[in-house]
C-alpha cells in the first residue's frame, strides 16, 4: 500500500489518467480524473433515462403482457409467448380476476421523453469519445489482449473473482471493453431501431426499419429481449462495482477522483 | 483537444489537485459560457421556428413537453407526406380483434335501429360551406380502400381492409378556408373527441370508413362511420364520427389540448 510507485504503467492506459505519483506522498491523495467530466454527466444522465425507460416500459408491457412473432398480434391470436403477469386492460386473458390500473399515458409521455435524451447524451458521447480518444484508449481492447490467452486470463481473474490489477484499476480489463462496447455500439442500437420500428409514422417513411425485423410485433418482442438484455448488463455492472470497491468506484464516478491506494473488496 | 490535462510532473509534486483543476476549469468555464449562450440563443430561434412552420404540439406543455415537441417536430419533418405502409390481402387478420367500447347511448341504439339512415356527420367551423352528410352521400363519392394495420398503444394490432372516402374529398367539398391549422373530431360517445393537422387530415390514407373486409362497417370497429388514420396508433381513430370543426387554434375546445385523450393523460399525437 505504501509503495505505489508508478499507479499507471500499462501502455493502453490514458495520459489523463495516469500521473505518476510520488511514493512519499500522503495515500489519501487524490489524482486527476479517474473519468472525464463528460463521461461521468452522460453516464449518470444515462443512468436516470434508464431507469425511466425501464419503468414506464414496464408500465406499457402490463397494458398487454403478450408477446408476438410477424406482423401483428392480439387477444385473438395465439401469442410467441406470455408474461405470467396481471393486465392494465379487462379483455387481455391472464388468468388472473384482477385488473391493474391504466398507467399508459403518462408512461408513453415519459418512455419517448427519456428515449430522446438518451439518444442525445448517447450521441454526443460516441462522437466526443471519438474526438477525446476515450473509445480508442479506454474501450478498444490492446491487439496483445485479443487472443485465447488474453481471453482465457480475463475470464478466469474474473471467475476468482480476482480484484483489478493496478494498471486494470486505471482503465478497463479486456471483458469490460469488449461488453461496452457491446452494450453502447450494438445494444442501445439495437434497443433504438427496434423501438422506432414499432412507430407507425416512423416505419411510413423508412419501411425497411420494420420490414427486415419481420413486422411490427417481431420489433416489439426483439425490444422486450434486448431491454431484457440491458437490464442484465445492469446488474452485472452494478455486481462488479460492488466487487471492486462499491465506493471507490462510485466516487471515480461522481467525482472522477480516486484514492492512489486503491480500495480492495 | 485530444490529450486533456496532461500534467508536467514537476507541476504534480508541489500541487497535483490545484494546478490540474485549475486549467481545466478555465477552459470549462469558456466552452461552457459559449454553449450555454449559444444554447439559448439556438432554444429562442428554435421554438419561434417550430411555432412559425407548425411543429408545436397542443399538449407542449407540462413536464413531458420537450419530447412531445421533440416527437412532432421530427415526425412532422421526416414524414409529411410519407404514406402507411399497406399490406397483401392475405395479410388480413381473421377475424380483426374490436377493443371494449362503451355500452351504447340510447341516441346510437335509435339510430342503429333504423340502418343508419339518419345518421349525419355535419361540418363546421372554417369552411365556406358547412354541411351535413348521410352515410349514403358520403358512399357516393368515389370509394378508397386500404389494407392498413391498426394498432393500439398497448401494443397489439390487426390487419384490415378499410373501406371509405378520404377525409380530404370531404374538406373540399365544404371549402376549407387557408387559415386553417386542424380538424377536430368528434364521436356520438359523450366526451369523445380526438384533432388532427391539417398534414394529417390532408393525407390520403385518413378515410372516413364505412366499410371493411368487403362489408358494412361493424359497429364493434366503429360503424357506421370511423375515422382511420393509420400512421397513428387506435386512439386518434375516433369510433362513430358525427362532427368535423375545422379550426385555426384548439384553445376553445375543452382545456385546449386537443383531445379527450390529452385531457385524460395521453399524448395528442400518436404516431409513435
């Protein structure tokens, strides 16, 4: 703990974040940013969009919890398959002697508002993470890591539940790049045309959108599952904060600071 | 600006905290000032624009006003003209699922007892004809048909044949006059009222429906008369149409938000 000499040795580590300290100096030290400004605003807008986007969502589905291949789908057709919730609405056959109350209109307000910012924040990160560097340096994997040997230590660390390697603890390991990546560059994608194609003035004019999805309700059901996806990632995410100094990590977030000895789990 | 605060080491040692900050919030403070300036210049000129070219909706208001301007706006410059997308005959959902709808009025039941003869759907407001048609008249100009899905903002849908003339035929024949913004709808179901722009009152898929799948219109999907309008979801179309106002604003109608659904929650437009 007292011999941290170089925090940040690793070649794909930022310059931003890696500012070699003094071994003297007090542990408690604060450096510079562990995140940009940047990446910290747009995730935590990031963060509140989905949590709105996932409870009016959620809101919307109980209006109709049944689910559909092709192009439409109804109390009358024999549905993909069938959440084994209560119903916003009397026809929908659930089973259950109950009827929950309508939440939809204040859900879709809310749904396509939080979509909106989300796209924005979304985009204004990717095209200044290009400019910044941030997806070269801090999200593309080391061509050295993108072997079976890279993959299989990565996973393994990660099976042991091994804590981050000081120059890890810096930037991002090879799982946690490849699955941002996945989650910002196909997930929020996919989430987004999928969405859009459910739209029957969107798809008026930009057909394709829906047509190569199978129809409208193949766009909804491929929206459930790919919400169902990056809730998944949600936990994960939060699980492995969690693992690797809940609070450490939430201050690098909030504040960008990190202490130079770094909190272990 | 691609190496943000790199920090001779020298620097770091007396001061690591201090002089990394304070260059950074200089330069924050600048870029700030300016996108913030500009911002609010760019809000002003943006909603006079959108309020000028017709891309504010009623329901503006309120806390979920941004992405309702947001949604219209865009919609309105993206798909104007763009026209729902029809499907093959053999697309047709058998049989078309009709939603819950409300026991009908004693005023409906008389009608309906008599064929519909009576029924009238009259026309008001901006125009220089007003009128009042029969189901009979309407069926006498030139019919349309479109095979369209109908889908409701629970998130079922159908596929159907819709039968009648466009709402545009209508408004032709009654004269609308150049200052006018919407048309607003209503049913014989009290408190049943839903409008339009004129780009969507205007486009050639809005019908007033008599007829579908090669039938009368049945009163479970809205007959004798239904306004269809297919690139929004079931909600905007209104079930047993009795009254057009053309209008240039909605501040008279009810809370001026155009609808009964804005009124009760649910956004004006719903094309999404």
């Amino acid at each position: 703990m007292s011999d941290v000499r170089a925090t940040c040795y690793h070649p794909r580590v930022g310059d931003s974040a890696c500012v070699p300290i003094a071994a003297s100096a007090v542990p408690t030290t604060t450096v510079t940013s562990r995140h940009s400004g940047l990446v910290r605003v747009t995730h935590w807008i990031t963060t509140l969009c989905f949590f709105a986007l996932l409870v009016s969502g959620v809101e919307i589905i109980i209006s109709h919890p049944r689910f559909y291949w092709g192009e439409t789908g109804n109390d009358l057709t024999a549905p993909l398959f069938k959440l084994p919730i209560p119903a916003s609405r009397r026809l929908v056959p659930t089973g259950y002697g109950y009827v929950l109350p309508d939440q939809n209109g204040w859900s879709r307000y809310l749904h396509f508002q939080a979509a909106w910012v989300v796209i924005v924040t979304g985009l204004l990160y990717a095209i200044s993470g290009l400019f910044t560097g941030h997806l070269r340096k801090n999200l593309l994997p080391g061509k050295a890591d993108l072997s079976w040997r890279g993959f299989s230590t990565a996973i393994a660390n990660h099976l042991r539940f091994k804590g981050p390697s000081e120059s890890e603890a810096w930037s991002y390991n090879l799982l946690q790049r490849l699955t941002y990546l996945f989650v910002i560059f196909f997930l929020f994608p996919l989430v987004i045309w999928t969405g859009l194609a459910m739209s029957p003035a969107f798809v008026s004019a930009f057909p394709a959108t829906v047509n190569v999805l199978g129809g409208q309700q193949s766009a909804r059901t491929l929206h459930f599952f790919v919400s169902l996806a990056l809730v998944l990632f949600l936990l994960v995410h939060v699980l492995m904060v969690c693992l690797a100094g809940f609070k450490s990590r939430m201050r690098a977030m909030i504040t960008g600071r990190v202490a130079t000895h770094l909190e272990r789990p | 600006m691609s190496e943000p605060s790199r920090v001779e080491p020298s620097r770091v040692e007396s001061s690591p905290v201090q002089s990394s900050s304070r260059g950074l919030s200089r330069r924050k403070l600048i870029t700030t000032g300016i996108a913030a300036a500009a911002g609010v210049a760019g809000l002003g000129a943006a909603a006079r624009i959108a309020e000028k070219y017709g891309l504010v909706p009623p329901d503006h208001g309120g806390i979920y006003g941004l992405g309702e301007t947001l949604t219209y706006a865009s919609q309105r410059l993206l798909t104007r003209h763009s026209l729902a997308r029809e499907f093959s005959r053999s697309q047709i959902s058998k049989p078309p699922f009709a939603n819950e709808i409300e026991p009908p009025t004693d005023e409906f039941k008389h009608l309906q007892a008599g064929g519909f003869a009576d029924w009238r759907l009259s026309v008001n407001g901006m125009v220089a004809r007003p009128a009042s048609f029969s189901i009979d008249q309407l069926k006498s100009y030139p019919s349309h048909t479109q095979i369209t899905m109908l889908q409701c903002e629970e998130g079922w849908s159908y596929i159907a044949e819709w039968v009648g003339v466009p709402l545009s035929r209508v408004l032709d024949v009654v004269g609308v006059l150049p200052q006018a913004r919407y048309v607003v709808y209503f049913s014989i179901e009290p408190d049943t009222w839903e409008s339009i722009d004129m780009a969507d009152a205007l486009h050639p898929q809005t019908f007033l429906t008599y007829g579908m799948n090669g039938d009368e219109l049945p009163v479970g999907h809205g007959g004798p008369l239904r306004l269809r309008l297919p690139r929004q979801v079931g909600y905007k179309n209104v079930k047993f149409l009795t009254h057009l106002t053309v209008t240039d604003s909605l501040k008279g109608f009810g809370k001026g938000l155009g609808g009964a659904s804005p009124e009760f929650g649910y956004a004006w437009y719903a094309g999404i």
